[in-house]
C-alpha cells in the first residue's frame, strides 16, 4: 500500500471541492487491507474509506488517511430456480457492474441505472431510483472490520435498509470496509415502469433490462447535473416522510404538493418540490448553488468550497423549516 502525503481530493469528490487530505492510499487487494490494519494500529488518525467520492462533501481539509477502495471483479455465482447470484467487489463502478450484468442477459438492477459511485458504497446507503432500491435484489455482503480485522459476512435481515439507510450508516462509517456485495438476480423479472416518466421514455417498445436501463438513463441525463460537467452529488436533501396529520395540513395549504404513502402509514413528500416552490431552484451564492435543472441537487460551479456548499445547504434547511415546518436532512456524508 503505497501513502501518498499531502494529496488532492478534487479529483476525487463528484462535487469537485478542492480539499486535501494528510495521507492518502489506495486499496487493491487483500494485502493493501492487511496493510491499512497495520497502519491504524500505529497512528492515531482517523481514517476515512472512499467509494466514488459522489455522496460526500468535504467541509474541511482531512486530517488522516483516505483510503480508496480500488477492490475489482465481478462473477455468476450460481443459479437456481428463481435467481442468479452475481457478486461484485466493493471497488466497481457501479454503472459498469449495472450494464455488465444486463450484458450477461440478468435482470433486477436496470432501473438503478448511471448512479455514480461504487459497489461497495451501494448498500450504505441502500441507493434507490425509478422505485426500485438495491434491498430489492440484494443477497448478501462481506466486510472486514477495520477495528479487529475480522472478516465478516452479513444478509440482507442483518444490513437493515430502509430509504437511504442501513445497518452500516449507524455502526459508524469507515469501520467496516465492504470487499464485496451478491445480489440475487431474479430470473422471471416483473418490471418497474411505473415510476413517472419511465413508461414515456420506452417509447411504446416492449420492456426489457436493456430498454429500461436505457430509459432510465435518458431521464437521468435529461434531469439530473452530470458531475463531469457541473460538480454535484446528487440529491443533497432526503425527502421527508411526514405523520398523516402533518402531511393533511400541509395538503390543504399546498394541494399539488407530491405524496407517496409509506407501508408504516406515514407519507413521503418531495423535497425537490418544497426547495422549488420556496423559489429556491437556481438560487446561487459565488459558486455554490441550487441546480437549474433539479432543485433537490446543489451544485459547485467552479471554486466554491466545502464550507459555502454547506452555508448554502443551511440556508436551504432554514428556508423549509420557515415555511413548512418541515426539518431537511442532509443525504450525503458531510466531513467536518
Ligand atoms: N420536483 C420539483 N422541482 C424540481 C424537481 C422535482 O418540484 O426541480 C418535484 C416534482 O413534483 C417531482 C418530484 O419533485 O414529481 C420528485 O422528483 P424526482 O422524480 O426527480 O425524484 P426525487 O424525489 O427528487 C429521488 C431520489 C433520486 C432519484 C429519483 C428518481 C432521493 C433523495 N432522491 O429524487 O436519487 O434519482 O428519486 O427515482 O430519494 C440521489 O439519491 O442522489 C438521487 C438522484
């Protein structure tokens, strides 16, 4: 595992901030992880572990070691009646490993299509998009425990995912290092087209993986900033899930406000749609902003830092809970 001291992180965060970390590694093997465990043992630095850097802003300079998860490889496990088990090591462009499946002819994660990052970091976040979320076919992970090096193994009752939530989010982040993650790809797929505006982008063409990837992908490009070209990470806000009386309250006040009922009876509404009508969408501070094209996504036009990203996500917070009493959280990592 070679160190790099004093290294860039621009070129390793969607959002293109300019910080910088003390050290920096990259892990490729089982070794590099062995030696990550040494390194630990010996400094009294925090640690943090990098998928694709496109869910975390950093507010600060880090003071520690970045490690890169560069895991590679993916394979067919098995199959049986119902599914094919396909694995893929943390490291993957998840994209990739999407397509790759479909290219193999198995079906399942089509609709999760042109997300950015990597395999390893899906499942932290339970990544979800056009009503399909990675729980839906995942099968099961391994990690290693970065406090004792154990190798661990955890299904799908032991991650706990729930919307953009899981187990590993609340055991604290860059203790576990995801090595890989199996899906269990059903063999008989019922697509997910019902989601807006999938069904249109079909263009009246039968459903199958390789339609609906492609689908989703237009609307993706069609939506969303791409963080080659504008930095972002995506939906900086989760949407909010409301009780049924608060949820009542605010309809009557704003009858188009968007609404979809949970399974527990509490309803999830569209942040996207309060930062859009509190005129928020476009609104920008030197080069830090509310995309033009999605409100639900901040953007750095050039050289905005950490520091103003975040100042802007607060004013966002503060303008939503002023007018809707309504408290946004933050989706991606914030590193102070
Ligand atoms: N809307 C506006 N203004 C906008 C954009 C959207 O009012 O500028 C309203 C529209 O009424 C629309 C509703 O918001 O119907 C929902 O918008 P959209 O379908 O784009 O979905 P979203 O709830 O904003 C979520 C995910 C996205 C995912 C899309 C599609 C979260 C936090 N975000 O966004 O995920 O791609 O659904 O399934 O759940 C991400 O996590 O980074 C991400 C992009």
């Amino acid at each position: 595992m070679e160190i790099i001291k004093n290294a860039s992180l621009k070129a390793l965060n969607t959002f293109g901030v300019n910080a910088s970390t003390q050290y920096y590694a990259e892990i490729h093997n089982l070794d590099d992880i062995q030696a990550l465990l040494e390194w630990k043992a010996q400094h009294d630095l925090p640690v943090l572990l990098l998928g694709g850097g496109s869910n975390l802003l950093f507010k600060n300079n880090f003071d520690g070691l970045v490690a890169k998860i560069c895991l590679a490889g993916k394979e067919r496990i098995e199959e049986d009646d119902n599914f094919t088990y396909v694995s893929a090591a943390g490291g993957e462009n998840w994209h990739k490993f999407v397509r790759w499946t479909i290219s193999q002819g198995y079906a399942g994660l089509e609709n999760l299509s042109l997300i950015p990052g990597t395999v390893g970091a899906a499942p932290i976040q339970n990544i979800g998009a056009y009503g399909v979320e990675l729980a839906d076919h995942f099968h099961s992970l391994q990690a290693v425990n970065l406090e004792n090096g154990d190798v661990l193994e955890f299904d799908k009752a032991h991650c706990q995912f729930a919307y953009r939530d899981s187990f590993f989010k609340r055991y604290g982040l860059d203790k576990l290092l995801i090595t890989s993650v199996t899906f269990a790809l059903p063999r008989h797929p019922q697509w997910k087209i019902d989601y807006a505006g999938v069904r249109d982008a079909l263009e009246g063409k039968q459903p199958n993986a390789e339609r609906i990837s492609n689908a989703i992908i237009k609307l993706r490009q069609h939506k969303l900033p791409d963080p080659e070209v504008i930095g972002n990470a995506g939906s900086f806000f989760k949407n909010p899930i409301l009780s049924p009386e608060k949820w009542q309250a605010l309809r009557e006040k704003y009858p188009e406000l968007p609404g979809y009922q949970q399974a527990d009876g509490r309803i999830k509404t569209s942040a996207a749609w309060l930062i859009h009508h509190c005129g928020l969408k476009g609104y920008r501070k030197g080069d830090a902003g509310v995309s033009e094209k999605h409100a639900l996504v901040l953007v750095n036009y050039g050289n905005a830092t950490g520091k103003e990203l975040c100042s802007i996500s607060q004013e966002i917070i503060a303008a939503i809970s002023d007018k809707y009493e309504i408290f946004l959280e933050p989706e991606p990592r914030i590193v102070v």
